[in-house]
C-alpha cells in the first residue's frame, strides 16, 4: 500500500484556490511531516497560506490549529495540529 503512518511530503505551497484539496491529500495519505519548499514571501502572488497565523483556521472540513512556531536562521518550523470537523 501506499500509506504509511509516519509518512511525509516534500512540495511547494499550494495555490490560493487549492488548499483545501492540499488538506484533504494530506489527510489521505496521513502525512504526519509536511516540508516546504518556498516560503510565504516567495514571489508567486497567487500562493496560499494553509496553516493558521495564530490559533486556528479551518480549511473546508478541515480543522487546523497553530501549536508551535520556532524560527531558525534558514527555515521555520512549525507544529499543527489537524483534525477533519466534517
């Protein structure tokens, strides 16, 4: 099979008008770690933001809560909690 609990993604941030299709890949594939390629200021104007800036957000029928941020010298790492609402 395919899936695998401890499984993650390398990729680029989804377009504004996809993420909650990014979400539900990531949910059905359960990806537990998530690696970014570009970043929020990156040029591309049409990129969207899926994970909340503070507290929670919810993407569709996804729930997404911001749990953790720590900011080294070339990458961010953030820690969410996910979980599907409907």
């Amino acid at each position: 099979s395919h899936r695998r609990r401890q499984g993650f993604i390398l990729t680029q941030m989804p377009l504004a008008g996809t993420v909650i299709d990014f979400w539900r890949m990531i949910n059905d594939l359960e990806v537990l770690t998530i690696v970014m390629l570009n970043s929020e200021t990156s040029n591309a104007h049409d990129i969207g933001v899926y994970w909340p800036k503070t507290d929670d957000a919810h993407y569709g029928p996804f729930s997404v809560r911001l749990a953790k941020q720590e900011e080294g010298r070339n990458y961010i790492q953030r820690t969410l909690s996910f979980s599907v609402t409907g």
